[in-house]
C-alpha cells in the first residue's frame, strides 16, 4: 500500500469547515484507491458509489435535489448504505460521468449532515461540460489535483529513513553539499524513479519485482488503457460517445512526443503529428491530452520579465509527458539501460527537462521557457518566486550552462535574476548561479494553500473633507 502525501491534504480538509471535495487527475493515478483508505480511516461509515460502473443509482440525481430524496433513492439501489449524520462519508467516484450528481453538491454542501468527497478523471475534458445542464455551483465544492508519485512519495515508499530524508532536505535548504554516498544512492535512485515513474501500479511492480521489463509491460498497458478512452465524451442526454477524430489526433500528437523532443530546439511542432488536418485540428488533440491531464505545455517567453503570463508567446510552446516514466516506455528499452547506466544523454537532455517540467507541474508551477529569436540564449525553464523571475537551466550531464551564464553577465539587457543550474551534480555554486542535483526538486517544500483572506477594517474610514 502506497504512501502518498495527498493524504494528510484530505486530513487537513476534514478537520476543518469545507465543502465537498473533487480530487481530478489523469486516470489510473490512484485517486480512488487513496479516498477510499482515506474514508475508511477515518470515518465510521462509507457510502461509495461507482458513477461510471453503476448508472442506475444516477436516477438518484435526477430530482430536485432535496438530500432526504436522494438518499431514499441512494439505499434503494445500495441496500447496505447508511446515512449517520456527522459519521458518513458519501464518495462519488468517476463523478464526470453523472453531470446531475455535480450539480448536486451545493445540495450536499448546504445540508452538511454528511461530507462528500468525488473523484474525476475527465473534468477538464470540453465533452464533459456540456451536459452540466442544472449547472456546477460556484463556492460549493473544493478542488485538488492529484498527480503521480513524486520522487520524495518514491522515497518514502522505498523504506527510507526518515533522518536521511531529513538530511538531504536540510542540505538542500542550506545549500550545503551532501556526503557522497549518500548523494551517490540518491543518484541511483532517481535514475530508478525516472524509468518507473509515479504511476502506482509501475511503482508496486517495481518494488515487488524490481523487473524493469514488466514495469515496462505495465506502463505500455496503462497508456494503452488511456488512449482507449481518447474522445470518449458524453451527448447532449448524457450518454457515451466516442469522437473518433479527435481521438486519432490525440493519438497522433502523443506519439510524436519522442520526435519532438529529439530536436535541438523542442518546440512543438504540429507537422510531426502524423494526422490528416491542418494545424489548428491537430491542435484539439492536444488539448485533449492536456485536458485530461497527460501533457503539461511550457511556453516562450518574449523577455525575461515578472510577471511571465504577461510575456507569454502562446503559440510557441513545448510540450512534456506528466510522467517520465511512461514517456521513457514510450522512447525504447535503450533509453532505460543507458539511464540506470548513468547515461541521461539520449534525446538531447529532453528526459532530464521532462524531469524539472513534470516537478515543476506537480507542485502548481505554470512553466515558461526562454528562446530568443536568434536561437541565442535559450533558458530551460523560467518561474516566478517572490515578485520576481528564477532562471533554471537542466543539464543531463554537469555541463556548463553557457546561456544561463550569458543571460547572468548582460543584467543590463536581460535583468537581475536569481540562476539556478539542475545538473548530475552535488550542490555547490558558481558565479551568479547555484547548482543542485537532478533530484532536489523532489525535496522542495509545497508553498501552502491560503484559504483565509484577512479583510481590513473599514468601518474608520472616512473620505476627506466629511
């Protein structure tokens, strides 16, 4: 049974005033496995309802969402349920599927006896929205994104002590070298990480088997069950259709990640994707890999300048796999050997910068990137922290990052900027710059969520001359 750290999130939530809780995310992350050991730790009663497996108990949603109803007409499908007002925990699981249960929340939500806790998998598919007739109720229901295992959850999970995790975090922080041994195991063990990946099941096969072979076959079967689901989405009476269109473009844009990223410069380019239709069709299929969570996009910038949306150029953009894992299956069994060999080489650096984007992603960082137009400097990747601009660049080997220290050495055309240098290195320092290991990013601490806003007392205020 995994460890992972969305579980003192969903803790935190119900112990204190919420609302009821949607966990989104790409399939097959674990989402339900996770609320359910959640509900059943910590409450004395669990009402789970399959919305995609079980479509009779929908009928339950579609009244006037008065809550006594709809539960008369939940036990009447689910024999064994019991509502214990203050002690139940209502999960309704693939809630995309039921539009009527969505809207119901706000219902839920006002009567409070009960707390509710959904998961979804293709919320932010369009297909998905246009059935929400009754509508989706503003300030009613919570959201969170669940990803894949981090490398500190893979950590964890190994059965690593908690004073070495602690060590390297501390040593991150104070920017203190770390003992080579224990930088070296750190070392191999990410080159474990990025060929497992977070996927839960290729993580308990590796750690059961430690047979890089059938993590391989898992990871095939779980992007292979993913694309079944490319243009699934529902009608206008809420019934399962397939766009089979956009699913062959989905399709296509996906399987031309591993041409994209052997480019020098990995923009992405619509004229790699091996489908019929011009580049603006092509791209509904990538914004359907997007929607449902597969593919993150870091786009370039005009100037190295806060804040960075304001200097977006949105059609020019890479593209990265959430997961390194299942986009090194997706590169060959030559690419996984030369990894746990040490070699990152392959594909140009493009495992390693899919490392720091999929990093960057799961910790809520939009991802930018600067290309000049010349070509010259080009900074992996760019993100804002404290008012102000952070220069990263990511090195497969411990090369020297020449644009980096290019962009460091002209502040006056470029600006003053803090520089960080992601290599196969131990922490250290350079002229303007810090360097981390590949790893750190696994060890940075999440920023808090702040849910309460102070609001000023303004009873005092008095205009001039009053």
């Amino acid at each position: 049974m995994l460890k992972r750290d969305i579980l003192q999130y969903l803790i935190e939530w119900k112990n204190r005033p919420h609302h009821p809780l949607v966990v989104r995310g790409l399939r097959q992350i674990g989402k339900t496995f996770i609320v359910k050991q959640f509900a059943q730790q910590f409450y004395e009663n669990v009402i789970y309802l399959d919305l995609r497996a079980n479509t009779t108990v929908h009928k339950a949603f579609d009244g006037d969402f008065n809550v006594d109803k709809m539960i008369i007409s939940i036990t009447a499908t689910q024999i064994q349920a019991r509502f214990i007002p203050g002690k139940t925990i209502l999960i309704l699981d693939e809630i995309q599927d039921c539009a009527n249960a969505r809207s119901s929340l706000k219902y839920w939500d006002l009567d409070g006896r009960f707390d509710v806790i959904c998961t979804g998998s293709f919320l932010g598919v369009k297909g998905f929205r246009v059935p929400y007739n009754r509508g989706i109720s503003v300030g009613y229901e919570e959201q969170i994104t669940m990803y894949p295992l981090t490398f500190r959850e893979f950590l964890i999970n190994t059965g690593m002590n908690d004073d070495v995790l602690q060590y390297v975090s501390n040593s991150i922080k104070n920017k203190t070298m770390i003992e080579e041994t224990v930088h070296n195991s750190m070392r191999s063990l990410y080159h474990q990480y990025l060929i497992v990946g977070g996927m839960p099941e290729a993580v308990n096969t590796f750690f059961e088997t430690h047979d890089i072979n059938a993590v391989r076959q898992i990871q095939t079967r779980i992007l292979n069950s993913i694309k079944d689901d490319f243009g699934r989405y529902k009608d206008s009476d809420g019934n399962d259709r397939i766009n089979e269109v956009l699913k062959l473009r989905a399709e296509a844009c996906l399987n031309s990640l591993p041409a994209q990223l052997s480019k020098e410069y990995k923009k992405f380019q619509y004229s790699f994707v091996d489908v019929k239709g011009h580049s603006p069709e092509k791209a509904d299929g990538l914004q359907y890999l997007e929607d449902v969570g597969l593919i993150v996009r870091a786009f370039n910038t005009n100037q190295i300048s806060y804040p960075l949306e304001g200097q977006k150029i949105s059609k020019e953009f890479k593209v990265f796999c959430i997961d390194t894992g299942l986009l090194v299956s997706m590169l060959g069994q030559d690419t996984a050997s030369k990894i746990l060999d040490g070699d990152m080489s392959a594909y140009k650096g493009a495992i390693a910068e899919n490392m720091v984007a999929a990093a960057f992603a799961k910790d809520d960082k939009k991802l930018y990137y600067f290309h000049a137009p010349s070509g010259s400097p080009e900074l992996d990747f760019l993100f804002e922290e404290n008012g102000g601009v952070v220069i990263v660049e990511c090195k497969s080997t411990n090369n020297r990052a020449t644009s980096m220290k290019f962009v460091i050495s002209n502040q006056k055309k470029y600006g003053t900027h803090r520089a960080i240098k992601i290599a196969d290195a131990n922490i250290g320092g350079g002229q303007g710059f810090e360097t981390f290991p590949l790893y750190y990013l696994g060890f940075l601490p999440k920023a808090p969520y702040h849910n309460i806003i102070d609001i000023p007392d303004v009873s005092k205020i008095v205009p001039p001359g009053i």
